[in-house]
C-alpha cells in the first residue's frame, strides 16, 4: 500500500534517465570490482565527463527551444586555440594572471560564437541545422588554420601552474564535478525559474502560441545560442589545463554526444520540454558505459558500437513510457 | 421517399457500446442505430461522449465493451483504414492536413493513384478538381494546404472523406469554421448524400442546423444516451435542455446602453497586403463592436496587422499611442489592448503545459520576485482565475490540453485578460464550444462592456453578433462594405453586406 503510494509519486517519466542511471552503476559493480569505488567513478569518470556535461547544458537550452546547435565541438576546437595562441604569445612574463586572461578571452570567443549562431538563425531565418552546420566547418577550418594543420600547446611550465584547474580538489570533489555541478544549479534555476526559461521552452512548445502571447522570440532564440556559447567556453576552459595543447581530434564528435546526452536526459529534440539534472545524467550515463566495457576489457573497437545500440533502447523505453499515457 | 425515411433499413448498429480511459467512463452502454439514407445527429455538452463514439465508429478508437454491426455482420475496426474500407468516413474537426502538400495530394495521400511506380498526379488533380466543384467550390487543387484559410482546409477534408468509397458519413462539428454561405454549400452535399441512400452521422453545437437537417437526433449526457427520436419531435429549445439536462436561462445577457461614450480606438486607413484594403473604423468606451464577414474578408486579418501579428500599415490613435499600427503585440499591450486569437489550439495555448503556465504565460513579469518566478503567486492567480471564468478541471495541475473546448477557450480568456486591458478584440469567442460555457462567455463579455471595457468580436455566427453587438461593422473582401447600428442589426441585412448581393452605402 505504501510502496503503491510512493510510486505513484515517483513520476517514472521524469526519473527514467536517474533510474537507468543507478541500474547502470548496479549492473558495473557487479562486472569489476574497481568500478564502484570513488576514485574511478568520481575522479576518473564523472571528471571526464565534464566537458560534454556542461556542453550538454546549454544544449538543453538551445534544443529545448527547437534549435539545434552542431557547432559546438569545432567551436570548442576553436576557443581552445585561441585561447592557447593567446597564452602561447604572452607566456614569457606569464603566471596565473596570463591564464585568467585567457579564461575571459576564451568566454569572450565562446559568446561571439554563439551569438553568430544566433544571429543567422534569427536575423539570417536559417534553419538551425543548416546555419549551424555551416559554422560547425567554419570553425573547424579556422581552427586548423591557426594549429598550422597540427596542434597547439602552451609552455610545459605555463601547464603546471594551469593544470591544478583540471587535476584539483575542492572538499575531495574533482574541480571539474564541482563546476558541473554548479553550472547545472545556475542553468536549471534559469531554466525552471525565471520568466526566461518559461520563454524558451513556450517558443520549443509552439512558437505561434509564443508569438500571440508577446513573447520576442528572435530574443530568446539568441540568447539560447548565446548561452550554448558560454558552456562552450566554460567547457574549454576546463580542457585546456588537461593536456595543455589543442589537436584535430580536439572537440571531435563533441556535438553528437551532447546532443545525445540531452535527448537521453528527457529533453525533446523538437523542443517544449528541457530537464537540466537529466541531461547530466544522460552525459553520466554515456560515460559510464565507456567505462564499464573498458573494465570488461572488450574490444575498444566496439566500444561505440555498444554505447549507440544502448542510446537507442534508452531511447525505445523512454518512448514507451510517453505513449502509455496518451 | 417518405416511408424510406420512417423506415430505413438499419445498416450500422452500435449496441451496448462503453468506452473507459483508466477509470474515468465517457461512454457507457449506448446502443444506436444508424440508418442509411437518413441523416442522425447527435447532439451533447463537450465531454457528453460525442466524440468518442464518433472515434468508436470511424475505427481511431477501440470500445472497452460492446460491438458493431454493419449490415447484419459484427464488425471490428484496430484503425480508421479499415473502418474506411467498409465504408465509413469520419470527418475531423480538427483540420489533420500535410499543409506543404498540395490539395490534391492531400486528399489522396496514403491512397496515391499511380501509374506503374509513378504517382499519376494528373489524374489525382482531376478528380480532386470534380469533388472540390461537387462541394461548390473553385479551389486549384495544386495549391498548398498551408496558404488556405481554415475553411477552405475544412473543405478540402470534406473532399477527401468523399473520395473514397462510402455508405456512412459522420461530420463531427463541420460547420464551426465555416461562414452561413459555406455552410449552405455542405448542408447542400449532406442532402445530395442522404438522396444518394448514404447514411450521414452529424454532430454540431448549432441546434438551429441540426433541427433543419437532421431526420433522427439522439442526445448523450455525461456518456449515455439520454433521448433518441424523430427530430421533428424536438425544437432546439428541447435539444438544448435534453442536452444540459436543466433548462437554460436566456442565451444571450441584456444588452446595455452604449452611448456617447468617448472614442478609446480610431484606426484609419489600415492595410494588409492582399488581405485588407483601407480600413477605418471606431471603437468606444463601453461598447461591443461585431465583425461580420464570409471567411477570407479579411477580418482576423485586420486585428492581426493592428497588432504587429502581420505586416501592415495605417494610422491608430488610442491611449498611450498615435501613429502607425503597433510593431508587436507586447506594445499594443502596453496600450491596454489584448486580441484573443480564433485558432485556440494553434495560437493560443500551450496545449502540453499546464494551466499555470498557460494563465500567466503573457504577463510573466507581474509573477516575477528577485528574478524568479513566484510560483505561490502563480497558483493563487489560477485559482482566482479558475473561480472567475469558471474553469472546469478534474484537477489544476493538468495540461491545458487535456481541458475540454469550452474550458480551454475560458483559459484563454483568462490568460488574455490577465493583463487587465481596456480594449480586448475576441476573435471567434465561441467556436467549438458547447452552449452552457458560450453562455458564460457572452455573460462575460456583456461584463466587460458594462464595466467600461471596449469589446471587438469578430464571428462567424450571426446569432452571436446579432445578440451581443451594439454596432457592426461587415467587411467583404478586405474592404469594410458598411456598418449596421441598433434597428438595422438583422441577420438579412448583415448577408447584404458580406455577400455584397445588393447595392447599399455603406
């Protein structure tokens, strides 16, 4: 009777991705006995997840308004180099201020790249996939101009003095967990509280309804690229330190699972819908099954062969848990 | 003829239909014949059940108890295909068209006329060009769904329920979005149906046109069948009361004085390209001005380009504003105007939000403490909302979608006079809506004038227009063809008008 009460509670809609979440670790305690311990899946796993966590955040913004953005991985290849000519340039009197330096010009990179997005899908009327696109190998040759065609590093020195940004503890939590998890509270608060995040997911919903209420919605499409920008930027200012150089392979497929972690998360790709905490898990969740074969020792190979059948039953129960309803 | 029509051979029988979703019963038991060669309405509140039959026999939805029979045979339909296939057509409400294909192809799609492995689109265009004359009308069946009015989209689905094979017709609500003249054209099929031996199942909200059409009326209340008889038996005034099970007051509320009150509104001069040429008119304190017009006159098409929803020009002079027409709706706002759009489910709501969100979702700012928004302030706006316009809901925390018509419509309402505006423009206040909710919306709307509100209601009902308006002003293609004031207001003079059948100054 209790147990009835407390599931009918429990929407299972809304809880599906955290579910899948905690099977998953269930299932990866069982295969290898390293897998639940802190160290893999906090500092190793959770801290790598990072990137495409916070990427993934402002993609919730952009596709819970039914945009798309496919620009995002060549545009985090993008800051990234600039951000490390940047340093690279200045790195005979640098110390800790040259790296804030390059952290607001990194910021500055990434919101001029979101608002060009922007700006061609609202003032351009270019549809999302097609606009982004077209930045997406803008970017990715703007990149490989500035690496000369190879990669990019900062100092060895310069990376020392970084990479604590990376590699660093704040009470025993990895700096890039604590990050996420602070980007996920200030995007969610956005998201389900303030008269913004309302817009974005009216205009996602239905944009004529958006437009017959008043709602600017040229405004709150920029700005969902805009914010897509700055996790971009964020993201990268986390990755810099963990290598210190930027190559081809930098921000490589990063849109793909961004956009996979969100749809996976409960996000709807034609918008209406965003849940912030979910597309942190989905990103969770991706990276965890990369870990678990890794422990099992299957074929790296196959690893992404495993990680897509596995994102498209995710995706098959998820629709069987919304048509129930209808 | 007339002993066909006494005793038509009882061709589809539901009996002992029910129909449960997850507890909640909105058919129980109902048995029905219906004849062919007759045409059976079937009256009843939204939510009395209507739908769901007519979903049951149109095979989009399975009964949880009770069977059909089709001419002596039981029948079982998992989807509308194969209801199609033995015969029976529904036709939508809903408009449910590909607006990027053409008329054509939207009438044969998923039954495409080949030649070989090619599609033969002359052929398709050819018969889709006879069924749209059959209906009365000169549409080019190569043109685009998405560039046709809702009435036109309507007729077009009339033709493609048409086009295939068959011997049951069930229209739900087919005239909601067509104008008299239009809806004299269908009344014209469904008797050339009935002459064919077809049999015609046809539900409406407008008893005046089930009492002219109907042979047989039966009447669902909270899902079953209260009354099933010869219509000429039952005035509409009994409709209505079998419908709403107690007897109704009078439709329409007294209409106050409107006199000599000051101008709030004077538009000059306002123009929408192809749509509305140089249009004028005035709006006073206290007043409710009507907008009559055929579908295409250009009616909503004016309010749109007053209010920056299209691209337009002229001059406005209100308070807080002169110039030319407002550049957003948020501006027009901020000059205490509010337009409630015609196409509620298209426009106006959120339909998989919730009620909250849909209330407040125009005025959000006024919710708004430390950035955030309050949503204690929200639920209590709800709630005020809910008891003022009469919301009726199984629960508050629903999707605005899940409303019935007449609920929903009052949401809106709500969600649109939320910013308490002066001058509020009612497009269609009352389509597919059932009679006890219409009633509160004209109750409302006589409130508004009284309390020194300037009303606009445009419809396509003249009923309405008549019962409501102190002035009105008929528009015939994009121009404004005159303006009927207290005597001169009658449904003849208002056709005059809009058809624009005899000379008259305007």
């Amino acid at each position: 009777m209790k147990m009835t009460a407390l599931f009918q509670r429990l929407n299972l809609r809304q809880s599906a991705p955290f579910l899948a979440l905690v099977l998953l670790i269930a299932l990866g305690s069982l295969v290898h006995p390293n897998f639940l311990t802190y160290s893999n899946l906090v500092q190793n796993v959770a801290a790598r997840t990072a990137f495409i966590a916070i990427i993934a955040i402002g993609a919730t913004f952009v596709m819970a308004s039914g945009g798309l953005d496919l620009s995002v991985g060549s545009m985090a290849a993008f800051t990234a180099g600039a951000m490390i000519l940047f340093l690279k340039s200045y790195e005979a009197d640098g110390g800790a201020l040259l790296i804030a330096e390059g952290m607001v010009l990194a910021v500055v990179v990434g919101l001029l790249c979101g608002l060009f997005n922007g700006l061609v899908v609202t003032w351009g009327r270019i549809e999302p996939f097609i606009a982004t696109l077209g930045s997406m190998v803008i970017l990715r040759s703007l990149f490989t101009w500035l690496a000369n065609g190879g990669s990019l590093s900062i100092s060895p020195d310069l990376k020392d003095i970084y990479a604590p940004v990376y590699t660093g503890n704040v009470f025993g939590l990895p700096i890039p967990v604590l990050v996420v998890l602070v980007v996920g509270a200030v995007a969610a608060l956005v998201l389900y509280k303030t008269p913004f995040g309302r817009h974005v997911l009216a205009v996602g919903s239905n944009e004529e309804v958006a437009r017959y209420s008043g709602i600017a919605i040229w405004r709150v499409k920029l700005l969902t690229y805009v914010i897509q920008g700055l996790c971009v930027a964020i993201a990268v200012i986390l990755y810099v330190p963990r290598l210190g150089s930027a190559n081809s392979a930098t921000g490589l497929y990063w849109e793909l699972q961004a956009i996979t972690a969100v749809v996976v998360g409960g996000t709807l790709l034609k918008g209406g819908r965003g849940r912030i905490w979910g597309t942190l898990a989905g990103a969770f969740f991706l990276e965890i099954i990369g870990n678990i074969l890794t422990l099992s020792n299957v074929n790296v190979y196959l690893i992404g062969a495993v990680q897509g059948a596995i994102i498209i039953i995710a995706m098959l129960i998820q629709r069987g848990l919304y048509r129930r309803e209808i | 003829m007339e002993a066909s029509k006494r005793q038509p051979e009882p061709a589809l029988e539901a009996k002992g239909i029910s129909k449960a979703y997850g507890g909640i019963v909105v058919l129980d038991d109902v048995s029905l014949t219906f004849g062919r060669g007759e045409v059976h309405a079937l009256i009843g509140e939204n939510g009395a059940g209507k739908s769901t039959l007519m979903k049951i026999l149109g095979g989009y939805v399975e009964p949880s108890a009770g069977e059909l029979i089709l001419n002596d045979a039981r029948v079982r339909f998992s989807g509308p295909r194969q209801a199609e296939a033995a015969g029976i057509v529904l036709v939508h409400q809903e408009i449910l068209l590909a607006p990027h294909l053409s008329i054509a192809e939207n009438i044969f799609l998923g039954r495409e006329l080949h030649y070989g492995l090619f599609t033969d689109d002359g052929a398709m265009r050819q018969q889709a060009s006879s069924l749209l004359a059959s209906l009365g009308s000169r549409l080019d069946p190569r043109s685009t769904v998405a560039d046709l009015s809702i009435a036109e989209r309507q007729l077009v689905q009339i033709a493609r329920a048409l086009s295939s094979r068959h011997s049951f017709v069930i229209f739900d609500e087919p005239t909601a979005a067509l104008t008299p003249v239009e809806s004299e054209t269908l009344f014209a099929v469904i008797e050339a149906l009935r002459q064919r031996h077809c049999g015609v199942i046809y539900i409406s909200h407008r008893l005046d046109e089930v009492k002219r059409l109907a042979d047989r009326v039966s009447v669902l209340r909270d899902g079953q069948l209260v009354h099933s008889g010869p219509a000429r038996e039952l005035s509409p005034t009994d409709m209505a009361h079998l419908m709403v099970g107690r007897a109704l007051g009078d439709l329409y509320p007294h209409k106050a004085k409107s006199e000599a009150a000051p101008v709030v509104l004077e538009v000059q001069d306002l123009n929408v390209a192809g749509r509305v040429q140089g249009a004028s008119f005035t709006l006073r304190q206290g007043e409710v001005l009507g907008f009559a017009g055929l579908i295409g006159a250009g009616r909503t098409e004016l309010f749109e380009g007053l209010f920056g929803l299209r691209k337009a020009s002229g001059q406005v002079a209100c308070d807080g504003h002169r110039g030319s027409v407002f550049a957003s709706v948020n501006q027009a706002a901020s000059c205490g105007l509010a337009y409630v759009t015609e196409d509620r489910k298209g426009r106006g709501l959120l339909l998989e939000k919730s009620l909250a969100q849909n209330l407040t979702l125009s005025r959000l700012q006024q919710f708004v403490r430390f950035g955030l928004i309050d949503n204690a302030k929200e639920h209590s706006a709800l709630n005020r909302a809910v008891q003022r316009f009469d919301i009726r809901a199984p629960r508050l925390d629903i999707d605005a979608g899940r409303l019935s018509g007449g609920n929903q419509q009052k949401l809106l309402l709500a969600k649109t006079l939320l910013s308490d505006p002066r001058i509020v423009v009612i497009d269609e206040p009352t389509r597919g809506v059932d009679i006890g909710a219409k009633q509160q919306i004209y109750k409302l709307i006589a409130e508004l004038a009284a309390a020194g509100k300037a009303v606009v209601v445009i419809s396509s009902e003249m009923p309405e227009l008549i019962g409501l308006c102190h002035r009105i002003v008929v528009m015939r293609q994009g121009r404004i063809a005159g303006l009927l004031t207290g005597d001169q207001i009658n449904e003849r003079a208002i056709v005059t008008l809009a058809t624009g059948t005899e000379q008259q100054a305007a």
